[in-house]
C-alpha cells in the first residue's frame, strides 16, 4: 500500500508505507504470541511497543509533525529489539516480523 501524499518527500513516504506494515505484522505477531504461553512474553511485548510506534510514527509523518523524527528514532530502535526478538522464534509470524522490521527502522532513520 503505497500513500500517496502531496507534500511528503520520498524519505516520509517510505517511513509512512514501511510503519503501516510494521504495525500490522506486529498486531498479527502479538495476537498470536499471546496463544503460545508465557515463553512468548517478550516478544508480545516489543511487538505491541513497535505496533503503537510504527502507528504514531505513520500519522505524525502525514500530518508533518515536529515531533516525527524523535518518534521515527524510538520506532527505529523498538523495531530492532523487537526483530531480534522475534529471530528467536520459529513461529511464522515472529519470522515475518524479523523480515519486515530492519527495513522499518532503515526507513524510519532515512526520514529522521
């Protein structure tokens, strides 16, 4: 789903598109985490962190806030603990978490 904004450069609209997928993924990853008991604690967790991030992220980029570089940066970093996390897993959701994170946080550091 690519947006299409007037007045967003390149580097936003690629941290807009990347965020909307990172927090849907980490939406799909959390419910299922939450399925597997308390060994998957962690990973619900960072999940639901970068789920909330990468959503905040998407809408102050859109609405160019001063304040989208800081969250983009916090973004950046909860999707790298929370890819780490999720490597650990076998589990198809925590995999695709891991595949889809890295290039989240490089776009949301491109945009900040």
């Amino acid at each position: 789903m690519a947006v299409q904004q007037i007045g967003l450069s390149d580097e936003m609209e690629e941290c807009v598109d990347t965020c909307i997928e990172a927090a849907e993924v980490c939406e799909w990853c959390a419910d299922e985490c939450a399925g597997h008991g308390e060994g998957m604690a962690e990973c619900l967790r960072l999940c639901r962190d970068v789920a909330d991030l990468a959503s905040l992220c998407a809408r102050l980029c859109v609405r160019d806030s001063e304040f989208n570089s800081q969250v983009a940066e916090a973004c950046a970093e909860a999707c790298e603990a929370c890819a780490e996390e999720c490597e650990q897993h076998d589990h198809d959701h925590c995999q695709a978490c891991a595949e889809i994170l890295p290039r989240c946080a490089e776009s949301c550091r491109n945009m900040a």
